[in-house]
C-alpha cells in the first residue's frame, strides 16, 4: 500500500507542508513512521511539486507494537495542533491509490 501526503490546516493562520523542504516539518510526529518507509518525491503529486511517500510492507511495525498483528508507518500533527471544540478548521490531504491497488473485502486505511 502506498499513501502520499499533502496537508494544511488552516486556523487564523495557515499551517502547511507541502514537503518542499525534503525534511519532515516540526509540525509533524513521527514516532509511528517505520523508519525507510518515507521518501519525498515529485513523480505523484496534485498540485505541489513534492510529496510525502509512505509506503507500508507486510510485517513494517512501530516498536510498541511489535509481535502484535498491527502495521503501520504514519505522520501525525503534533499535540499543539490538534483541534479543539467549537472551532473551525479545514484541512486537505491526497491520497493516491495506483490502478492495480487490490480490493479486498476488509482492510483498515
């Protein structure tokens, strides 16, 4: 599975990454990115000219979870991001699914 990334978040200001800086932003977390899962490329993008690439292979695993049958490699907002009642917020992000990405009856994206 492949997930590719842009994101912004807009809340009196507007907070984005669009990944032009090849390094992930502090506003990001990256303590669920299975390290060598992430690359910044330009090949699939929307409208930006990087993206974030994350690519999940059977058995990648964060540390706290391994020998469990979870997998995953993410990015999270800091906590100083996260939303908070009664406040609007926008926020975008792509996600690009090739033409050959298998359909199963059940998966968890």
């Amino acid at each position: 599975m492949m997930l590719i990334l842009s994101c912004k978040q807009h809340q009196n200001r507007e907070i984005s990454d669009d990944f032009e800086s090849k390094k992930l932003k502090k506003f990001w977390r990256s303590d669920k990115l299975v390290p060598g899962s992430f690359e910044f490329q330009s090949k699939v993008v929307k409208s930006e000219r990087s993206a974030l690439r994350i690519t999940l292979n059977p058995g990648d695993q964060i540390d706290d979870e391994k020998g469990t049958i979870l997998e995953r490699s993410e990015i999270m907002e800091n906590r100083i991001h996260f939303i908070s009642e009664n406040t609007v917020y926008e926020y975008e992000f792509s996600l690009f699914l090739p033409e050959d990405f298998p359909i199963v009856p059940t998966r968890l994206v």
